[in-house]
RNA sequence: CGGGGUGUAGCGCAGUUGGUAGCGCGCUUGGUUUGGGACCAAGAUGCCGCAGGUUCAAGUCCUGUCACUCCGACCA
C-alpha cells in the first residue's frame, strides 16, 4: 500500500492545514475529550495510558538517580508565593486564587500552585540543618494550574500534569551538576524511549524560569517546523535559599545556604508524541510507550478454528510484549483504519489462509510495510520489529529535523527561512537582550537555546553586527 | 487580552419569506457478511447553548449572555 496515500478520511492533511490535523488525530484516536471547564482536557484511556508509561519510564530513571517521591499541597498561602520576588513577578499573571472556603471569606488567599518551588523551599527550610542532611533528592508527580488565554490539547491547557524535581545540595557544583545529570535523563529518555531527538541547551536570560539562575532545555522540533521545549532543568543558586532562609551548617561549623534545582517533564510532551511521529493517518506511536504494541485482528473470525488460533497467538505474545485482541464484530477494514488511527506500532492479522500456512501477517504502522512470518518465530521476531520500529521512528525524527535545521549569517535570509520554510535557524548572537527581542518583534522567531556543542559558523552577530558570544537555536516556538 | 467562526439527536450537519424539526454517520434488535472503514430490514434518540424581547406563532427576527474553536500578543 502507498504510503502516502490517505487511509483515513476522517482526518486533515497535515500540508492541508497542521492544526486541524492535530485536533483530528487527538480526537480519533481517543486521546482526549473536551471538558466543560474551560480550557481544560479529559484525558481519556487510551491518552492517560500513553503518560503512565511516560511516568514509569521517567520514574524508574528517577530512582535510579537517587531521587525520592513526595507530595507536596495543592495550595500556597500568598505570603509564601511572594517570597522570591522574580518568581511571583513571573508566574502571577496565570495564577488562580482560591478565595473563599465554603461561604467564608479566607484571612489570607491560597494560591493554587502553578509549580511548586515556594512549597519544596518552605519545607526544606524547616527539614535541612546540616551537612548531613544534604543532598534532598525529592521530586512529585502531581497537576499544576497555569490561567492560560490560549490552550489546546496537551501543548497547552490549564490544567495539566508533571513531575518537578526539587533538590537542595551543599555547593554550587554538585547542584550545577544535578541540573546536568537531570537534562541528560531527559534527553536520554526522549531518545530511547519517545524516539525523538532532541537540542541540549541553556536558555538565554530572558527566556529562563523565573527566579532561576539558569536554566537548561531540549528542544525538540516538529513535523511543521516549529519547536517544542520538551523538559528543563534548572540551576537555582543560592536564591531561593536566600529567600527562603535554607541552611544548613558545614562541616567546619559554619552557616551555608543551600543551592537548589528544579526540573520538569510534563503531558506537553505527548503533543510532542503526536506532531514528531504522526502521519496523515493519525496517530504513530513509539513502541516503548505504547499502550498497545501489537493489535491481533482475526480474519474470517467466524470460521473454525480462527478465534481460538488468535487467542492463543495473543497469549503468547502477552508475557513479552504490551498486545491486544480484537474480536468484536467490525469488518477487518474497519478495525485496520482504526488501529492506525490509534497509532499501534505493529498489527497482526491472522486468518485462514495463514493458518493453513501456519504464519501470520504482521504490518508496521511506521512505514506499512508487510512482513509474513511462521508461527513459531512470533516470540522472537516480534519484539525484534517493535525495536527496529522505534530506530526507524527516531532515524526518520532526526533526518527531518536535520533536513528543517538552517544555518546562516545574513539577516534577510534569517526572516526568509523564518516566513517560509521553519525550523531551527542556527545564528550567531552578541549576548544582548535588545538584539534577542529585535529579532522575535521583526521575525516572530524566539531564541531556543544556546546548544552546548558550540560551533561558531560567523564571528558577528546576525542582528546587529557586533561581536558574535554565542551560537543560538531560534524557531518559531510552541 | 484583541480579531474571526460555531452552538439543532451521541458525532457531523441541513432547516427557504417566522407556521411547531430533518439528513448522514453512529447506537439497538434480527439476519447475511468478513484479507483495507460490508449489506438488508426494523427500531430508539431533541429544553434547537442559555436568558430576555418582538409576534397569534420563534430553530428562524432583535438584545444580552455563556461555552467551544481558530488566528494573533504572553507562557511548560
């Protein structure tokens, strides 16, 4: 079957119009419904399945890295969220207050947390006293809620979940190289397990977290040419600390602040999920984070023998891989489109005329391509397919964003590439705030990251002409 | 927060100069089918977003309001 041929009616092109096509995949594929509250998702079963695996994957690597799981309030007094003064400035704006509790009117309004630093830093103040004490590896898994004007599914809603790291550590080394540590989970996990490539970077002062001395990124791009900040880390210093009064006495019995991280992964990136891998027939799902890797699809499921041949492949295949059967009474066409839709990396049909031959079909979603293979071999080749799936998936993820990453040095070219063909523009910049926000009003492309495999491909900057600092990743941005 | 669009059956939509609501899909039941969204038959489903107003009469006209959605400025 042509690959680019349009299986499924029901969704919008991607070249046609990329937003629509993303609203229709995310609503054929059952990923989500509306909810009555404004700007906020129903994850539905088949969507909430998809993050669960994301949090076992993320969570695992987690632990594996020393940290431990808390849960901290939903609510922050106001007087706490307005103790680190970059902080509130940065978040106030989309924070929503709880007023009253029944008909009473509270002393002191409760902020619903729209991340939870002020919390973790209240908390450490009263838990950290010595050096012993250092390192809190904590992290929660939990919602946050941001008053968003604008939301859309996964990418942005007002609503949604994460997981924010917290730590506290005794010098600014080991906390710069927790940051570190943490991006790297991130990019690792991305890679591995989501297939999709990813930029490692710092962001530039104006685009860092608010209250944080810096912060670390990955950037991912998507089908359409714009990009997704996947996950951050970010180096607090001592400023929370500060704030917050966390500290703690050293070993020769003197008073130290604390220097602090923070870092975070949230449902955006199944957005992510969505616009790096889909295809105009909906959903494409890397293996390892698919709630379903296999669907089996009896054939002629009436006829002797079938259902029971299919129940047993099913049961086979259960111990090593994540498979479903279906054997409801839809036609074998019906239930081929909607498992595309739906993105399930591999199907396997069985029917009669496999039986027979004692084999069965198996069809890849990434690039359709039809394998017959014996029986006895499922064990084996299966997972074998799962996993050259997902190279394939991250093999094609990285040549499209190479094929839409531009390097240049010209200005005019710079707006060109911008309005016409986006991606990552990679240009050199003098380290000035005035020529970051020249270039977002004049090209609507904002700085990304500075990537920390520097090249330096001019020794001016693309906007004013001075001497050129860093190299910078700019895109057009979720 | 500005600009546009849409609210009628579960979903997608039609509904003329105002006259008391329809189509497709889906759903239910029965039967025939089954290797790329099968077919026939019989059913069920409506506070026409909400609130006012005009009128003998409003899905339709007027006013307001709310929600969703898309496009721009701020954000994971």
């Amino acid at each position: 079957m042509a690959q680019d041929k349009k299986l499924v009616e029901e969704i919008t092109s991607m070249n046609e119009d990329f937003t629509q096509w993303y609203t229709d995949v995310i609503k054929k594929a059952d990923l989500v419904d509306y909810s009555s509250v404004r700007g906020c998702m129903i994850i539905r079963p088949y969507g909430y399945a998809i993050w669960e695996n994301i949090q076992k994957g993320l969570d695992s690597r987690f632990k594996e890295t020393g940290h431990e799981n808390v849960y901290m309030p939903m609510f922050i007094p106001e007087g706490l969220l307005q103790k680190e003064k970059d902080h509130v400035e940065g978040f106030a704006p989309e924070v929503a207050w709880v007023t009253h509790g029944g008909s009473e009117q509270l002393a002191e309004r409760l902020c619903v947390r729209p991340t939870s630093e002020t919390l973790f830093c209240d908390h450490y103040a009263n838990v950290i006293h010595s050096w012993r004490d250092l390192p809190k590896l904590y992290n929660q898994w939990c919602s946050v809620v941001r008053w968003e004007k604008t939301t859309r599914p996964f990418l942005r809603t007002t609503e949604f979940l994460w997981q924010e790291g917290h730590t506290a550590h005794a010098t600014a080394e080991q906390a710069q190289e927790e940051t570190i540590r943490m991006l790297n989970v991130y990019a690792e996990f991305c890679e591995n397990m989501l297939a999709i490539p990813v930029i490692k970077g710092q962001k530039t002062q104006k685009e860092k977290f608010a209250g944080a001395e810096s912060t670390y990124t990955i950037e991912a791009l998507m089908h359409n040419g714009l990009a997704l900040q996947s996950g951050t880390s970010h180096n607090f210093g001592d400023g929370f600390a500060k704030a917050f009064d966390i500290q703690y006495t050293d070993k020769s019995n003197q008073l130290q602040y604390v220097h602090q991280t923070s870092w975070g992964m949230s449902t955006r990136i199944i957005g992510g999920i969505i616009m790096v891998h889909g295809d105009n027939s909906g959903l494409v799902l890397p293996p390892r984070i698919a709630p379903v890797q296999v669907i089996v699809i009896p054939v002629s499921q009436h006829k002797e023998g079938v259902l029971e041949k299919a129940s047993e492949i099913c049961d086979r295949l259960s111990d090593i891989v994540r498979v479903k059967m279906d054997d409801s009474d839809k036609s074998p066409g019906w239930k081929f489109s909607e498992y595309e839709m739906k993105g399930v990396p591999v199907r396997l049909e069985i029917g009669p005329k496999d039986i027979e031959k004692g084999q069965v079909v198996l069809v890849r979603r990434d690039n359709g391509e039809k394998i017959f293979i014996s029986i006895d071999e499922i064990e084996t080749k299966v997972p074998e397919l799962l996993n050259s799936i997902h190279d394939n998936l991250l093999r094609k993820a990285t040549a499209l964003r190479d094929e839409k990453t531009y390097t240049t040095v010209d200005f005019a070219d710079f707006e060109k590439i911008v309005s016409q063909t986006p991606g990552f523009i990679k240009a050199m910049w003098c380290g000035e705030l005035a020529c970051e926000e020249a270039i977002k009003e004049k090209t609507g492309a904002t700085s990304r990251c500075m990537p920390f495999d520097e090249e330096a491909v001019s020794d001016k900057c693309i906007c004013c002409g001075k001497e050129a600092k860093h190299l910078v990743y700019w895109g057009k941005a979720y």
